[in-house]
C-alpha cells in the first residue's frame, strides 16, 4: 500500500495532464523552495570564503603560539624558557619580541605608531619579508634600520633607502621627578626606512625594526622581551603543546594560542554567521507556506478521487501518506535543485569573481560540504514538518457532500 501511495503522489507531481491550478502551485512551491535554498546556500559559501579571508588578513598578526609574563611587561627567565622551547620538538621556531607605542617625526611631520622590535628569527614565525613591495627588509646589521608600514611611510613622505634622510622616533620615559632638559622626557633614535608593507588593516601604523631598537629606548637589558611568539610544525597541535610548555615555565607565564589571541574576533564572526543562518531559516521556513498551500488545493482539487479511493477500500493512512510523499517530493525537488543552483552560481563567482565588494576585492566564496548539510537538513527539517502536518486529513471531510 505505501508502494501504491508513493506512486500517486509521484503522479501529482509529475503527470502532464490534471488541474492547471494543482500543477501551477505544486510547481510554483518547488520554485520558491529553490530561490530559498540556492539564496541560503550562496551567502553561507559567501561566510565561509570570508572566514579563510579573515584567516589570511590576521596570519601576520599572531604567531600559532604567544607567550606572555604575568607579572610584570618583561618576561623573567628568559634563558629558561628558551631552553624548554629549543627542547620542545614540536617547535619550528620561535622569535623575541618587543612592542610599544612611539611617535615618529620627520620634516615637520609626526604621528603615533607601533614599534616593534623583533630579532632576526623573526621572519621564521612571520615571514613579513615577502610582503615587501618597496625596499628591502632589515639586514639586521644595523639597529636602527626598520620596516614601515605603507600609509604611515606615505603620510610622512619618508623616502626609503635614503641614507641622508632619517626620521626620529621618541619613546617616553617612565619615571618620576623634576624634567630639567629635553633627555628626561625621552629617549629618541634616528632609523633608517628600508623597506614599506602593506597593514592589511590589521598593522597599520606599525614600524619593524631590529630589537636592539627597542631595548635602546626602553632602556632595557640585553636579550629581554616582552612576548615571544612561535611557530608549530603542527599547528593543530597547539593546544597539546601549551599544555606542555605551562608545566614546564611556570605560574608567572601566560600562553595563549592563535585562536584565544583573536577571540573576540571569531566570536563576532561566528555570531554575524548565526545571524544570517537564522535570517535564511526563517526564510525557507514563510517559503514552506507554498508547501501548504499546493497539499490543501491538492486536496480540494482531488477530493473526489479520494472519496473513490476510500470507497475501494484504501486505508485513509495511506492516503494521508499520499499528501505527504507529494510534499516530500516537491521539498527534495527544490532542496536538490536549490543546491545545484547555488553550487553553479559559487563556482561562477570563483571562475568570473563577477560580483564585487569594491574594486579590488571580489566577494570570496568558498564551497564547503558541510554546507551541503546545513542548508539540505535545514530545507528539509520545515519541509517534512509542514508536509505531516498538512496531510493530517479527516475521512469526514472526504465523505460529506
């Protein structure tokens, strides 16, 4: 018998002859399923290239691992904690660093930057030296040789490579007391600009230069610093070896890795996703009222052939599984040809990047399975819902005149 009712219901969905008004809505409800699917579709692909996009924008910002000092801006035990990192043989590499704010003058004009002072086995964790654009990247032969940022180096027109034009940076001094000359608000040392990156956004006014730099105006000892960033040769194993490395240094270390460091970003990333998921859901689900409206004018239209059907003895469950394997047909029709649409418009976008969120940056798509899940379990979840509900019929209704 549910043999039989599928194939009525396959029938209603397919056959060519029948009510205009049946084929008219069932059609139009597998067409609105489809506009819904393939739009919620698009715009998760659309969140998921905008997640490798964040990834990449940040990738310089944060090393896969960070440590930090509790107590205090230095880190105690330098030695120490090199030691257990160099012991460490999931560790790649790892670099000092040393970061504060300074302001930065030349020819008349100054701004507030970021220094930071990094050591040669920097670029190891954060190879910023291939994206230099204009210049070369420190030598590290010189102290006072640094690496700009590009809309800091344009607003104060420093030539870079110049060796007769130098800008000054002031760092402040801390302390208490009487100021008796210039020297006791701060210290301050002529670089050398020879080499300009792009911030990306996320390291604008940033200057990079040798960590003896930073020491010198800080006045700090040899061999100090602030953080020390790392890379993994794994970086999925980041949180095993934090683990390890928290048992070995100590209470007064902080540790965190690249995820925790940028915590407050993902996490508005993920609520901003939760949101447009949300949105999209509700839209399938006003757009699964189609759904209803073609079993209810099926039913109308196809009542009498139901009163014949009971009449031969056909079980008013199975005929109630009859309206329900039509919704089920008409959600599974707009679910697959939904996704089908929605894949060939991504893969327009990768192939053409067509649409654009500015003039240099198309909207990143990125087609994820779990995606393909999401969006079918999610179609499928209110289609099936309302197809039940709806083919709830009563035998009174078929039978009265």
């Amino acid at each position: 018998m549910k043999n039989i009712a599928f194939y009525i219901a396959s029938r209603y969905l397919l056959a060519k002859k029948g009510s205009t008004a049946v084929t008219f809505i069932t059609w139009l409800a597998v067409g609105a399923m489809t506009v819904a699917v393939t739009a919620m579709f698009v715009i998760i692909s659309v969140f998921s290239g905008l997640e490798d996009l964040n990834k990449d924008l940040i990738s310089n910002l944060h090393a896969d691992l960070t440590i930090k000092s509790t107590s205090g801006k230095t880190i105690k035990n330098l030695d120490n904690v090199s030691k257990a990192l160099h012991d460490n043989k999931e560790i790649s590499s790892f670099s000092r660093i040393i970061e504060e704010k300074v302001y930065i003058s030349f020819n008349g004009k100054g701004d507030i930057a970021y220094l930071r002072g990094v050591d040669s086995a920097y670029v190891k964790v954060n190879p910023i030296n291939k994206d230099v654009f204009y210049g070369t990247y420190p030598s590290f032969k010189y102290s006072n040789e640094a690496l700009m940022e590009n809309s800091l180096d344009n607003r104060l027109s420093i030539p870079v490579g110049s060796s007769n034009n130098y800008a000054t940076v002031f760092m402040p001094k801390p302390g208490t007391g009487i100021i008796n000359k210039e020297e006791d608000i701060y210290n301050k040392r002529d670089i050398l600009v020879t080499g300009v990156f792009p911030g990306k956004d996320q390291l604008d006014n940033y200057i990079i230069s040798p960590i003896e730099l930073t020491e010198e105006l800080l006045s700090l000892p040899k061999k100090s610093a602030y953080q020390i960033v790392i890379k993994l040769k794994n970086p999925d194993n980041a949180d095993a070896v934090k683990q390890d490395l928290l048992s070995k240094l100590g209470k007064n270390i902080e540790i965190k890795t690249k995820e925790e460091e940028n915590a407050a970003f993902w996490k508005m990333i993920n609520t901003e996703k939760m949101f447009i998921y949300l949105i999209f859901a509700l839209v399938i689900f006003i757009t699964t009222f189609n759904l209803a409206g073609a079993i209810i004018i099926l039913q109308l239209d196809k009542k009498e052939q139901a009163k014949s059907l009971i009449s031969l003895g056909f079980p008013l469950s199975h005929l109630r599984m009859t309206y329900f394997y039509t919704g089920l047909l008409i959600v599974i029709s707009g679910v697959i040809s939904g996704l089908l649409l929605g894949t060939a418009l991504c893969y327009f976008q990768l192939y053409t990047e067509f649409f654009r969120a500015n003039e240099v940056l198309p909207f990143p798509v990125k087609i994820v399975g779990k995606n393909y899940t999401i969006v079918a379990l999610t179609a499928s979840m209110f289609g099936i819902t309302i197809s039940w509900f709806f083919s709830k019929i009563s035998k009174e209704y078929i039978t009265k005149n």
